[in-house]
C-alpha cells in the first residue's frame, strides 16, 4: 500500500471508530494531511504504524459529577480525562470547563496537544479533559462545590509524574485553586507540580496566565518579520475576551499596535481608539459581566451583535476564543481588508475552508498548536519551578516563553522547508511535532 493510500485508511478508521466526533475527525484530518512527504522519508514509522497508534488515545476516562447547586437541587454533570500520549512525558493539557464538552471536543484538544507539547522542545505528553458543566450565572460556592466533587474523581489518574491538568476555556485561576486545594485534601500531599497556573503565592509561576496570549502576539510578530514587517501601528482584531485575548490585547499594545476590536459569546465591540485593557479586565475578569458593558462606559466604543469581530478592517486578526469559529465568509472579508497574518491563539478557531482561502491569497497563518504554544510551555516552566522549589522572576519567565516561542517559530519554518513550503505552517508544525513523538515511540517498542 503507497503512503496515502495508508494515511486515508487511517483516516477511515477514526472516522469509523470515533462516530459522531466531528472535531476529532477534523483535528486528526488536519494533521494527517501533512504527514505524507514525512512518512515517505521515514518508512520505519509506517512499518511501526505509529500512526495507527498515535490518533488512538491510551486511555479515556469518563465519570460522573454529581454536585448540591445552592437551592439544594442535586446537579449531574459528565466529566472527561483523554490521556492521549506520554511519549514525551507526562500528560498534560488543561481542563475546559463549558456546556458544549463532550467526547469529541476532548479528543481533539488532547491530539493537538500532543503535536504542541513536542513542539515545545520540552518533556511533556499529551492529554486533556474537561466537564460539560456551565459555569455562567453560577455563584463562587456552586463553583466550588463543582471543582471539588470534579476532583474528588480526578485525582485518582493525576500525579506530578502522570498527568498534570491546567486551565481552558472557564477554567482560571480560582478554578485551579480548588482543584489543587481538593487533591491536596484527597491525598495528603502539596504535590505543587500535579496541576499548573496555581496562585503566585502556592507554587505557581509568573507569566503563566500572560502566557498563551503573550506567546501568540511573539508568534505573530515572528512571522511578520520574516516579510521585513511588524506589529507596531498595525491594526489588529482579537477574538474573544478570556484569557488569551486579554494577554494577547495587552502584548499588542506593548509593541506598538492597537487592538481594535475584541469579542464575546454576545457579540463584539469595535473601538477605534483601541481597547481600554484595564476597562476590559475590570468587566470581564473582576465583575465576571458581558461585553456589552464595556461599550456602556466608553465613548468611543459600540458594541454589536451582527456580523462578526472578523469583519472589522485589520492587519492582524489573532482569534483568541474558540473551535472553528472563523469561517470560509469571515476569511474571505480578512482576505478583501488586506490582512497581513492570522495566528491562532485559540485551538482551532479556522475551519479548513478559512485556512484554505487565507494561504491561497498569501495571508500569514500560524496554526494554534504552534502560535499558542506559549501556554503549555510556561506551564512546564512551571512544573520546572516546583520540582526544584524554586520562584522564577517575572523577566526570567517572560524570557524564556519568548525564546521557546522564537525556537517553535523556526523549528516549523525549517520543517516545513524540509517537505515543502516554508510559509506553510500548519505543515511545518504538524511535521516536527510528529517527528518528535514518533521518533519516541518507535524507541519505546509496541505499546
Ligand atoms: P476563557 O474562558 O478565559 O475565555 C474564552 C473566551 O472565548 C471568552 O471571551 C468567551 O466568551 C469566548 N467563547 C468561548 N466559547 C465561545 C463560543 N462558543 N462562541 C463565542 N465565544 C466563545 O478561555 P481561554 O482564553 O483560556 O481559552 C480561549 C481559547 O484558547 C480556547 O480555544 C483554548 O483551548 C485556547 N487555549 C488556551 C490556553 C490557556 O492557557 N488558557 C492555552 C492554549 C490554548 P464568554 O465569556 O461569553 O463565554
């Protein structure tokens, strides 16, 4: 059987196997596209049939979370673990916290991570997790009440040298804290280095929750000068208003562009004096509001819930919110505004057809498990710090994140040379990262 030929077995063998998992399929379908120039240079990898063993997780793990909400009603959510591969290291990959989490959504976040964590250059495997659980409108003691009844399950299949949870999309810093706080109770242990983006003050590390958004605009701002460009007066579009949008707005700035739109599962805001940071932060993250309350407050700002935050004239788009949630229709408006790059601070926010019509007209785009990369990193730092009980300044952490995400730039440009075209990205980062594991596994013998 030729190469491709293998690779669209394999590929409907998932689809087979997986039934219903569309973001699986489409993750898994991302990568395996890439794979064929590297599988012809490396034929012991087929013989192995790494592949077939890659995109099988080893091992899932679903249970239920029972919870007392604050009216005394007994909630029951389903909790998910994919450990997806420890080649590298331990697993490692957050845990997303929101209504729409399933099975399909954990398997592809955990087959991205994989490729990602080895892109890093660092000893981490690949896993992720999450619960279907709806944090909106829920009080500070429901939340914790859910964290603790998540864990109290979890902990048994974590360990520093496991599997080390982190923070997604509704997971943050209090989050985390009652993660840690419940799997120290369970286990009678200050295992810092059993989940990461803890509190400054019990183990945590400085610039993990600036990381993934910092690491992106690094990414973006790499990229552009490879066509002797960069960030400074750009007008950039930042989708969501989380996390990694936050840090990514802030990033920007620092380098002299101006974010000028961001967004949130209510619609989007458009401010063309570029977004007030610390208005944003004291509406999303201390009063925990919509959006819409910032454009309540600045002049300059309106907020709308028709069309899109892509639809804003930009030279940097950085979607910073959620899966495939930039499409063909939003492509082809970044493609008729003349933008420059697109790097993904989410994990998968283009659909195929967006990635497609952005290459096809030259836009720069750097795929999620390459330009957020940053996150996972620092967490390794991180656990780095834990294991050696030690505190890294800010600067050093800062340093290092951009130094790793430098190195992750290059290391796809040259891959992606390798098989084919240096701007080609998404090739570059699926190549290297599956050079990693594979060569790995293929030491490891059949397991
Ligand atoms: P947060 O929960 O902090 O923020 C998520 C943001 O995205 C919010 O503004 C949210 O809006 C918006 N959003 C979420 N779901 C949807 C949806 N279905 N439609 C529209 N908007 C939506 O998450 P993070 O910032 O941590 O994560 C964002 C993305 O980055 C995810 O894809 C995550 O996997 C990825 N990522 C995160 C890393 C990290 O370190 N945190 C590391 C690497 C990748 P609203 O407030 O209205 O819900």
């Amino acid at each position: 059987m030729d190469v491709s030929a293998r690779i669209e077995a394999v590929y409907a063998q998932i689809v087979r196997r997986n039934s219903g998992e569309a973001e699986f399929h489409q993750a898994a379908r991302e990568v395996l596209q890439n794979l064929g120039p590297v599988l012809s240079a490396h034929p012991e990898y087929l013989e192995a049939r790494i592949v077939e063993r890659l995109c099988e997780p080893e091992r899932q793990v679903i249970f239920r979370v029972p919870w007392v909400d604050d009216h005394g009603v007994v909630q029951v959510n389903r909790g998910f673990r994919v450990e997806f591969n420890s080649a590298l290291g331990p697993y490692k990959g957050g845990l997303r916290f929101h209504p729409s989490v399933n099975l399909g959504i954990v398997k592809f976040l955990g087959f991205e991570q994989i490729f990602k964590n080895a892109l890093t250059g660092l000893a981490i495997g690949g896993g992720k997790g999450g619960a279907d659980f709806d944090p909106k409108g829920r009080s500070q003691a429901e939340i914790m009440r859910f964290c603790q009844s998540f864990m109290t399950e979890l902990h048994r299949h974590l360990g520093e040298h496991t599997d080390i949870p982190a923070g997604d999309i509704g997971v943050g810093g209090r989050e985390i804290g009652y993660l840690f706080g419940q799997y120290k109770r369970l286990t009678n242990r200050f295992e810092a280095g059993v989940l990461t983006g803890k509190g400054l003050g019990w183990g945590g590390s400085h610039a993990r929750t600036e990381a993934t958004g910092y690491g992106t605009v690094h990414f973006a701002q790499e990229m552009l000068r490879t066509r002797g460009q960069d960030l400074a007066d750009r007008r950039v579009v930042v989708s969501g208003s989380g996390n990694v949008a936050v840090y990514a707005i802030e990033k920007v700035h620092a380098l002299g562009g101006r974010v000028v739109a961001c967004s949130d599962s209510g619609g989007y805001v458009v401010d063309d004096d570029g977004i007030d940071l610390e208005l944003l932060k004291e509406i999303k993250e201390n009063r925990r509001a919509r959006l819409s309350a910032y454009a309540e407050v600045r002049p300059t700002a309106t907020h709308s819930v028709r069309g899109s935050v892509f639809d804003v004239p930009c030279d940097i788009a950085l979607p910073c919110a959620t899966q495939n949630e930039l499409d063909d229709q939003h492509a082809v408006a970044l493609v008729k505004n003349g933008t420059l790059a697109v790097a993904e601070g989410a994990n998968m926010p283009c659909t195929p057809a967006a990635v497609e019509i952005l290459r096809e007209a030259g836009v720069l785009f750097g795929p999620g498990k390459a330009a957020n990369a940053g996150g996972v990193a620092t967490s390794a730092l991180e656990m780095r710090q834990n294991a050696s009980r030690d505190s890294w300044p800010f600067e050093r952490t800062a340093s290092a994140l951009a130094t790793v995400m430098s190195d992750v730039h290059t290391l796809c440009r040259t891959t992606a040379d390798r098989f084919g075209d240096p701007d080609d990205y998404a090739l570059g980062a699926n190549a290297a990262g599956f050079l990693r594991v594979a060569e790995a596994m293929d030491a490891h013998g059949v397991i």
